[in-house]
C-alpha cells in the first residue's frame, strides 16, 4: 500500500528556514510528478512546487528564490527546502505523487508550518 509520510514541520520566526521531508514506500519516484501543495489557514490547498521524473521543477510565484524541492531517489524521498520564511507561508504542508497515465494521485497527511514572531 502506498503512503506518503511528510515530516519537518514546525514552529519559526519570519525570516528562518525549515525543510521538509516525504518518505514514500511503495512508489518510485521516477515514474511520477512528485509536488507539495499547502493549505493556509481558512483557505484552499494550493500548489507549492513540483519535480517531474526528468527533474524539471516548477514553483508558484510566491516561493520562488525561497524554497527548493529536490528528490533522492536512492532513499525514495523529497525535500523542501523552505528559506527566508513569511507569516504568509503558514499553512499544512503536503506531498503529492501522481502519474496520469496509471491515474494515480496519492496524499500524505501532511505537516504544520507556522511561522510567526
């Protein structure tokens, strides 16, 4: 069974970093887009970042020059690295796995960030 299992959340001062982790079992990320999205408080998920198999990545406006996401495909995990954070980043973090031919999308649980004086 697949699971996405994030993990690196937390608590921060505007301005500091946090990088986030997904563990997956079950996948290989070389055959899927890989993504996190967020939810910010009251609001609706959104996308944060994406990788695709052949690396290429995308990010929303808002985090572009501040956060990173990569992919260690030898531990079956990705990252976001998360620099000079905003109140505004505050939300549930969460990784996504998909792949359009095989319609599968899968969804951790996602992680809190907060980040607040």
């Amino acid at each position: 069974q697949v699971q996405l299992v994030e993990s690196g959340g937390g608590f921060v001062q505007p301005g500091g970093s946090l990088r986030l982790s997904c563990a997956a079992s079950d996948i290989r990320f070389k055959f899927y887009t890989m993504g996190w999205y967020r939810r910010p408080p009251g609001k609706q998920r959104e996308l944060v970042a994406t990788i695709t198999r052949l690396s290429t990545t995308n990010y929303v406006d808002s985090v572009k020059g501040r956060f990173t996401i990569s992919t260690d495909n030898n531990k079956n995990t990705m990252y976001l690295q998360m620099d000079i954070l905003k109140p505004e980043d505050t939300a549930v973090y969460y990784c996504n796995a998909r792949n359009d031919f095989y319609g599968h999308n899968y969804w951790g649980q996602g992680t809190h960030v907060t980040v607040s004086s």
